[in-house]
C-alpha cells in the first residue's frame, strides 16, 4: 500500500494540476474517486445513470473551481463527497418531478490502475470494520442521516424514538468512528 | 450557546443535519473566531464524508466497475469538448498541456510525421467533439419541439372533444327546429298559445300539436333560467283528469326554447295548458309556481 501511495500524485497535486487546465489530472481524479462518489450517489438515486451524471457534475465543479480550492479548509476527498451529497440530495428532489433521462451506451478504453484500486478497497474495509464495531442503534442513526435527506425530527420519526435520543446517537457514532479511524491511521 | 453546546452540535454539523437555529449559532460562533470548533468540525467532516467509503461493494465484477467508470468519464470528456468549443483559448491552454509532454530522445523525421499524424487525430478528435456537440445540441432541440408537439396535439384532442360536445347540442336543436317546422306544415295543426303570468311577465309560448304526425312541439321565448335543482313542468290540463304531465324542459337567459312534449291524452278534453316550475325529474301533479297558460284555439 505504501508503494501504491508514493506512486501516486496526492489529491492535492492533481487538483493543482486540473488548476493548471491538465485534463488528465482530472482523469486520474475521476479515476480514483468515481466509483466511490457514484456508490453514495446510488444510495439517494435508484437510477445509475442518475448517479453518474451526479458524478460528472461534482468532478466537472472540481474542474472548473480547482483555482478556487483551499486544502487548508478541508481535504480534496471531502470537497468531492461533500459535493456528491449535496448535488444527490438536489437531484433527488428534481426528480420527484422529472422523468429520468435516457441511459447512456457503456463504452470501455480507461485502464484502471490496479495500485490504485487496492489501496481504495483497504480504506474501505478499515471504514466497514469502524462501523460494525458501532452499536446496531448508533450506526442505524448515523448511516440514516448521512444517506438520506431526512432532518433530524424525520429521522427520529422514521426510527420511531424522541429527536434527544437521535442527536445522542448520531453524536455518539461519529465520536466512535473518528476514534476508530484515527487509530487505524497510526 | 456557549462552547461546549456548539462543541456537541460539531458531529451533526458534519452530517450536515443541523436544524435552521443550530446552524445560526454555529456560524457565530465560528465567526467568533473559535480555532478549536473549526479543526474540530474539519475533522469530523473528514469522518463523514470516509461514511461514503464504506459503501464500495468489496467484490464487484471488475468489468461493471471499469464500464461504469468509463462512462463517468466519457461524459466529462464530452464537457471538456464543449468547453473547448465555446472557449478556444482555454482550450488550446489544455491542448498546449498534452502537447508539452517531454519526447524522449532525438525526433527524427519518422517522429515529426508521427507527431503530424498525432495532430491530425488530435483535429479529428475536435472535430468529432464538436459534432458529437451539436448532434447533442441537435437533438435537444428536436425532443424540445416534440414535447411542444405533443403539447399541441394535445390541445388539439381538447377542442375536438368540445367541438363534438357542441355539434351534438346544434344537431339535437336542429332536430327540435326541424320537428316544429313538421308540426307547423301539418293540416291537422293546432296551436295552443300561452300567455305570461307574474313570475314572467315578458315570457311567451305555443304548443304546436298535429295527431297525423303524432308530434307536439312546444316553444317558448323570455322564461328566465330555471333555479338550481329546479325545471319547467309543460301540463294538459283535461276536463277528465285535470293537469296530466306533458314534458320536461330548461330555459336559458335570452334563449328560446324548442322541447318535444306528450301528446294530449287521446280522447280527452284539454281545457287549458300550462307551464309551472318544479323540482328537477318533474312531479305527476303541479306543485309549483304558475309561469304561463293558455287555452286551446278553435280546431
């Protein structure tokens, strides 16, 4: 994994280049983000081509703010999932009052990066491992408010337990899993 | 709130699931100047947005994975096109990046007529964006106006719908005119002419009757519209049964009306007849107001 990671240009270096009008810093962004950003995209649409075309939006944003961004506020994975969210939420909400659009055909000529795709899987199962290790109600409060637009009074409802008793968790779960990731990361 | 109130608001702040007054109290507080919330919360967003990590199915079939990729990034590149398209100077800034690519060792003449080759895809593939482009633009523009098209066709059942509603109306009067006029030409007609009484004072009718034609027409001109729930109730009114129904009609404001009636009853002496309103579906024996009346002519 540490291999895979110093071959690769941070995050932050592809965002500078995108800056710079290097579509192929983009490519790579895409490439290593896309499949993530589409499987959170996926959890607030049911249509995957709605999911890509969030996808495109939120890395065609980074493109053309990449001048714009700030690492000292934040990560580039944040800005990007933060994006995602958002622009999934939006659409969601169009669509309730909009007919799909069309799918699109599948071609295939981009060559993944097998470094690349190791290293996401194992953020991902050190991700999965923190969030099993939370309690059953905690995770179900988290993963309700971070997937869906629910406020905090709808996701109560929907659990069917007082809004005190949802912050308490959600509060709860997010303290546990920084403390669970903060010390994979050592 | 102080601190420690917006310390525990942090969490659901990065889950972005902050009720309206919670966020205000936030921001002031950050505006405030508070380092230790800002880090704290730039953390706890790093914790949030890793939750969308945690859905990458572990063992996806590696060709959907790479196709669905490949298709993210086929609509960027379209994006790039057509950025390229409407702005040629940043695009030639992107072009100018992929040119400037270090060569490696000495071009000799074979690798400047491969680099002219290079060029000339490079053209085709601008080329081929920009129609890509406008087959897209294109074909917006076509689903544009057969929406507009079907919005139309649309509009136009509509007002076929109306215009068989109102050719059924002007056949039926038709029908009621061509009767009267039946009546009118038959050689046994006879006319009864009905005179206004006061709840309509400028109102008039005749019921035209021919027992040849077996038809009896009744007209009648200046009767107000009948109330809601109400209708015009024509009577015979016979020597041997008194008031014997004879039909049912509406009047509308400043509209004359043409309605077949009943027949008198055969062999019977009709006295007089009249029109008086009643409850709607009509009553066997008049209960209502008296609008006009008039007895028969000579035969």
């Amino acid at each position: 994994m540490a291999d895979a990671q110093q071959a690769m240009p941070a995050d932050r270096d592809l965002v500078v280049a995108m800056a710079a009008g290097n579509s192929e810093a983009l490519r790579s962004l895409s490439a290593r983000y896309g499949r993530m950003l589409a499987g959170l995209a996926r959890r607030f649409l049911s249509n995957e081509s709605d999911a890509e075309e969030v996808v495109a939006d939120v890395l065609w944003q980074a493109w053309r703010e990449a001048k714009a961004f700030d690492a000292s506020r934040g990560s580039v994975s944040v800005w990007l999932v933060t994006l995602a969210r958002s622009r999934a939420i939006d659409r969601l909400r169009a669509n309730r009052a909009r007919k799909p659009p069309p799918a699109e055909q599948p071609v295939s000529e981009q060559v993944p990066d097998p470094a690349l795709k190791i290293h996401q899987a194992q953020r991902a199962q050190i991700l999965r491992t923190a969030l099993g290790k939370l309690d059953s109600n905690e995770r179900a409060a988290l993963q309700l408010a971070y997937f869906s637009d629910l406020s905090q009074s709808e996701v109560a409802e929907k659990l069917g337990i007082p809004l005190g008793t949802v912050k308490t968790r959600m509060r709860s779960a997010m303290i546990k899993l920084r403390e669970a990731l903060a010390g994979r990361q050592e | 709130m102080d601190h420690q109130a917006i310390k525990d608001l942090l969490p659901l702040a990065a889950l972005d699931r902050l009720e309206p007054d919670e966020e205000r109290a936030l921001e002031e507080h950050l505006r405030a100047g508070c380092d230790e919330c800002d880090a704290e919360l730039r953390e706890l967003r790093e914790v949030a947005a890793s939750l969308a990590l945690s859905l990458e199915p572990e063992s996806s079939e590696g060709g959907a994975r790479e196709a669905m990729e490949d298709r993210i990034w086929r609509r960027l590149d379209a994006r790039l096109h057509s950025a390229a398209a409407a702005a040629p100077s940043r695009f030639a800034a992107r072009e100018y990046d992929r040119a400037r690519r270090p060569a490696r060792g000495r071009v000799g003449a074979w690798r400047a007529a491969a680099a002219v080759m290079a060029a000339g895809i490079v053209g085709i593939a601008i080329y081929a964006g920009q129609m890509t482009d406008r087959l897209r633009r294109a074909s917006a523009e076509n689903e544009r106006r057969l929406a507009a098209m079907s919005s139309r066709v649309e509009g136009l059942r509509a007002e076929v719908v109306r215009a068989r509603s109102e050719v059924g109306t002007l056949q039926r009067v038709l029908g009621d005119r061509l009767r009267l006029e039946n009546v009118l030409s038959a050689p046994d007609l006879r006319l009864v002419r009905l005179a206004p009484l006061a709840p309509a004072p400028g109102a008039g009718a005749i019921v035209a009757v021919s027992r040849a034609n077996k038809a009896a027409v009744f007209q009648a001109a200046g009767l107000p519209a009948a109330p809601a729930g109400k209708t015009y109730e024509l009577w015979w009114i016979t020597k041997e049964h008194g008031p014997v129904a004879a039909g049912l009609f509406q009047a509308e404001d400043g509209h004359p009306v043409i309605a077949p009636v009943a027949l008198p009853p055969a062999g019977e002496h009709v006295l007089l007849s009249a029109v008086t309103l009643e409850p709607a579906g009509g009553v066997s024996k008049p209960t209502g107001a008296m609008y006009l009346k008039g007895a028969p002519g000579p035969a």
